[in-house]
C-alpha cells in the first residue's frame, strides 16, 4: 500500500500495481517539481527533494512515443547511493496533461501533468481579454482538469461586475476576483487548495502568477517582474517551471508567462487569431500580401510607428510561417 504521505502529495491509487512491481525492483515513487532534458528534481514521500537523472533509455523511448518528466509527473525512480543523484526509470500514467502548441513544432508539448485545477491568471489591466481566456478555457477543456479564472488586479477594474459577467459567459463557473498584490479575495480559492490537490497557474507574462504564488506561499519566493512602460505588459521573469508546497499541502506549479502563439489550436486560421492585421492588411499595394518583404506595406507601416505591437507581428510571422509549412507537409 501506498502510505498517506504519497497521497499528500497527490498519488492517486490507479498507480498502485506499478509502484508494487517497481518495489519488487528496488524503485520508488516521486512527484517531479522540476525537470530539463537531462535531470528532475524528485518530492519524496518523506518530504526529500532528490536529484534524478534522466538516462538515455528514456530519450529513446521518447522517440517513439514514450514519456519524458515534465512538472507534476510520477516516476518510478532508482535513488542514487547517500549524496548521489538517483536515476528515474519511469514515467508513470498521467490522469491530465496540460498541453500546448509549440511555435515550429508539429506536436503538441505537454508542460505539465496531473494537475486537477488549472488557474488562468489574467490581469484586469491590459492583459484583460475575454477572448484568450476563451482560448485557454478550451485548452484546459481538453486537460482532464477544471479551470477556475482568476481575474487578478482587481483594484485596478473599474467595472468589475462587468467582467465578471462577461467572464461568466464565456462558461466557466468559478470566476474569481483576486488582488494578489493586496492578498484580497484569495479566500474564495480555499475549495481548490486543499492538501494533497495540485494547481497550476496559467496566463501571460505579467498576469501576477508569480505574485499569487508568493501570496498563497506567505514568503517572497517566485521573483516577480516590471511590467513594460511602453506597452504594460510583463517581461518573461519567471522562466522556470517550478511545483511549490504550499503552507496547507496543496501543489501549485508556477508557470512561465505564455506567448499568444503557443494558445493556438491546431485548427485555428490567421484570420481567426489575427484580425487585426487581416484588417489593416486591407490597405496594403498588393491584395496577396504576406506583410513580410512586400513593398508599401500597411502591416509593417503600423509596426513602424508603433500602432500594431512589434511582438504580436513577429507572431503572426511565426504562424503564418507555421501553417504553411504545415500545408507542405500535406
Ligand atoms: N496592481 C496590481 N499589480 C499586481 C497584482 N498582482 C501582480 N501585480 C504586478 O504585476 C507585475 C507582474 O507580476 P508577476 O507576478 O511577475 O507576473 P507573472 O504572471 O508571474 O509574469 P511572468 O513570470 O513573466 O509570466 C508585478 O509588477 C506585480 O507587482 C495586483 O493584484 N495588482
Ligand atoms: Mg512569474
Ligand atoms: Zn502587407
């Protein structure tokens, strides 16, 4: 049998006959709080952070379809000899995966798993958009776990009932008001934090993620970011994928801020993701425009000066790049 302290840190009991016949083999089970290519970064049972080893084997069998550790995996690992590193012998069924559309990529990356709560972190600043959160709502539809949004800043809305209710709409039921600079409305997440559960935050950079995390930690752990003065939005600060105890035994991952590109379905078309460039592209000489080395350009002209956001173009160059090398592949 598995012991509480596993369950404490979200074991659920599908894996028990894998942690049995790992025993048999001299592997234990951990939670993967960390993880690159070559190393994770193990929660023991015992509370034990370990290092383990990611050895060859497992990148071969990557190759043809086989897991690697990401953030919130179970792994059936070899502990290495009293100040060695162990090594992780397997990646255990995951019971949610949360997924994501790598720009350049023809596979989605999962970066982060057995999560039951995802939290979409937006920002009532600029970053308020009810349309990317629709779009995250439909990643995390996907996921295996609930989404709950947290509209975080909220002292800076000045119609917060209208967002509430236009997020609302979007048909997600736990909508929620936080301000994590001023620790105000985190008590309302008291459902989604007890121990043993496991959260991850999503949203873009400079959503306040990082901040959150601090708050529901009680310590300045996560190193929080400026926002930008020219455009208000966050500067990539946390680059870390990281899992993190919370005071009561709830896990809670804290994520890098996501790119608009990496929201993206597989469906999903220029037009649909960038209308505004579909729009200002109305005006450029030629009517097959690509907006990249074409002459008398009315995309490229906004980004010059300054209405069309320099990013925001270099990921519409990104997809559009993207989905027609997706349309040779066919
Ligand atoms: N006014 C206000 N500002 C906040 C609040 N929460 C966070 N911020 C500010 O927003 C900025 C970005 O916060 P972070 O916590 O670093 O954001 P993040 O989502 O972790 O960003 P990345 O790590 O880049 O993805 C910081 O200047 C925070 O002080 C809030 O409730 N109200
Ligand atoms: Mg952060
Ligand atoms: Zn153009």
């Amino acid at each position: 049998m598995s012991d509480r302290r596993l369950r404490e840190l979200g074991w659920y009991p599908e894996l028990e006959p894998m942690l049995a016949e790992g025993r048999k083999r001299g592997l234990q089970a951990a939670r993967v709080m960390a993880a690159s290519r070559t190393f994770s970064t193990l929660l023991a049972g015992d509370g034990r952070q370990l290092k383990s080893r990611i050895p060859g084997r497992l990148h071969h069998l990557a190759r043809r379809g086989g897991l690697l550790p990401v953030v919130g995996d179970w792994v059936l690992h070899r502990p290495g000899r009293p100040g060695r590193e162990g090594v992780v012998d397997a990646v255990l069924p995951r019971k949610s995966a949360i997924v994501r559309q790598a720009p350049g990529r023809a596979v989605p990356q999962v970066i982060c798993a057995n999560v039951d709560t995802v939290l979409i972190v937006t920002g009532l600043d600029q970053d308020y958009n009810p349309r990317r959160i629709e779009r995250y709502l439909a990643l995390v539809g996907g996921s295996g776990a609930e989404a709950v949004v947290v509209l975080n800043k909220m002292e800076l809305c000045r119609d917060l009932e209208r967002c509430l209710n236009e997020v609302r709409n979007l048909g997600c039921p736990a909508v929620l008001p936080v301000s994590a600079l001023r620790g105000e409305g985190l008590d309302a997440l008291a459902p989604w934090l007890r121990k043993g559960m496991t959260l991850a935050m999503l949203g873009s950079s400079g959503a306040g993620k990082s901040t959150l995390a601090n708050r529901l930690l009680g310590e300045e752990r996560q190193v929080v970011g400026r926002l930008s003065e020219r455009d208000g939005k966050g500067q990539h600060t946390t680059t870390q994928r990281e899992m993190l105890v919370l005071p009561g035994g709830a896990l809670l991952i804290d994520n890098p801020g996501m790119r608009e590109i990496q929201l993206l379905q597989e469906t999903t078309t220029l037009e649909e993701a960038f209308p505004d460039i579909v729009e200002l592209g109305r005006a450029c000489r030629f009517t097959d425009c690509r907006h990249h080395r074409e002459p008398d350009c009315q995309v490229k002209e906004a980004v010059a000066s300054g209405r069309l956001d320099e990013v925001r173009y270099q990921n519409f160059l990104k997809l559009q790049q993207e989905l027609e090398s997706r349309e040779k592949i066919r």
